[in-house]
C-alpha cells in the first residue's frame, strides 16, 4: 500500500511497526514538514484502501509526535493536520494543545479558509472542523467563552 511505502520513510514509525524490510530504506531524517506531509498522504491512501488498523495506527503515531512538534514551536504543523485529516474525534487533544499555547487562531484562519475553498461548501451547512472544535471547548474549556464565540464569529455560526 502507499501509505505503508510513505511512512517507512518516518524512522520514528519504522520502529513502532518492526518490518523487516524497513533496514533496506536509507536512514534519512525527514523534516518536521515533509514527515506531515508524508503522514497525511499515507492517511488518505489508507482511507481510500479501507484499512481501519492502519489508519488508527497511524493516528496513535500523530498523538506521539504532536508533543514533539510542539517543543519545537511548529504549531502550523498541528494545524496542517488538523485540516487535512478529519479525524477530529481521535486527534481533538490537538484543540487543547492549540488553545493551551495561544495558537487558536492559526487553526481559526487556515480552518475557515479551507472551509471556504472546499467545492463540497453547501449554504447552511457548518465546517465540520468547526463543530468539533466547538464540541471540544464545551467539553474542556465551557468557562471561556471569548474563545467559544470567537469560533462561532469566525465561522459563521449561531451561538
């Protein structure tokens, strides 16, 4: 599968998933920005392959790595994950790590701008990605309302 030959690319994820094959790839280091993108092409093959366990193993590995891109100051890369990968349900720890570090409106403005690209926009009709953010700031941060209206501002949403 594609995605399997993308992420034997990712060193880290070689060894969460002992291959024997994987020793032949060259030990090369991909870039925070280029393993993102690596991860998110292998997600949509795995979607499109119908492959659960791959898909969850690789959503475990996200979790593992979300903390990383974090002590590096790389939040854009939480926020690329984010908008192409709609697993908000598994990768909501995400929201809060965005939140925690004053980087909500990077997902704000990339997310409604992607919403408002996307051909599949119908009139009425929420950003998914909006929902689930709303959903998680109920559910975690239900006092700070500045935050909760700002996202319903930003997208468009009733309140």
């Amino acid at each position: 599968l594609l995605g399997n030959a993308a992420l034997f690319w990712i060193p880290s994820f070689r060894r969460d998933i002992k291959v024997d094959y994987a020793s032949q790839i060259a030990q090369q280091v991909l870039d925070p920005e280029t393993e993102v993108e690596v991860l998110v092409m292998a997600y949509h093959s795995y979607v499109q392959g119908c492959c659960e366990r791959s898909v969850s193993e690789l959503l475990a590995f996200l979790h593992s790595r979300a903390e990383m891109y974090v002590n590096r100051g790389h939040f854009h890369l939480l926020v690329r994950l984010l908008v192409a990968i709609p697993e908000y349900h598994a990768m909501e720890y995400m929201f809060g790590l965005l939140v925690r570090h004053g980087q909500l409106q990077l997902l704000l403005s990339e997310g409604k701008r992607t919403w408002q690209d996307a051909a599949c926009k119908t009139y009425g009709q929420h950003s998914p990605l909006a929902v689930a953010l709303i959903r998680y700031l109920h559910a975690h941060f239900p006092l700070d309302l500045e935050v909760q209206v700002q996202v319903h501002c930003c997208f468009g949403m009733e309140a």
